[in-house]
C-alpha cells in the first residue's frame, strides 16, 4: 500500500509540474530573453562610453578597439636545448 501510495504521489508531481511548466514557460522564455537584451544593451552603453566601440567604416563594418601593443615586450619564454637520443 505504501509503494502505491509513494508511486501515485511521485506520478501527480510530474503531471502537475508539466501542466505549470507548459502554463509558465511562455512568460519564464520572455522574461530570460527580456533580461539577456537588457544586459547587452547594458554592456553595448559601457563600451560606447568608455570609447571601446568605434564606428568608423566607410564600407559600415563594425570595428572593435585596436589592441595597444606594449613596448619591449620579450616573446622568449625560457631557453631551448636541444636534446640528442643516445643509442
């Protein structure tokens, strides 16, 4: 009696949840894309304001900040040896 008991309230929990999940996930769908624009949007204004998006083509392609290369900057990471198999 008690496995027919915890089988039926197991099955009336997952029915109900799909019955809300089909009901809410309209509005939980708007919501998630609402909020991601809103922090694109939010993300676009920053680099607007900090001068990291620039605008300057004539062609009306979008170009990204130039990098800044800093000065003297070594590209050797370590030393190499060269090592030889002896037979």
């Amino acid at each position: 009696m008690g496995f027919l008991k915890t089988l039926l309230i197991i099955l009336g929990v997952y029915f109900l949840l799909r019955i809300l999940g089909r009901l809410f996930a309209p509005w939980l769908f708007r919501y998630a894309v609402k909020k991601t624009g809103e922090q694109f949007r939010h993300a676009y204004e920053q680099a607007r304001e900090n001068g990291e998006a620039r605008f300057t083509g004539s062609d009306g392609e979008i170009r990204g900040p130039e990098k800044k290369q800093k000065p003297n900057s070594p590209d050797k990471v370590g030393e190499y040896i060269d090592f030889e198999e002896i037979d």
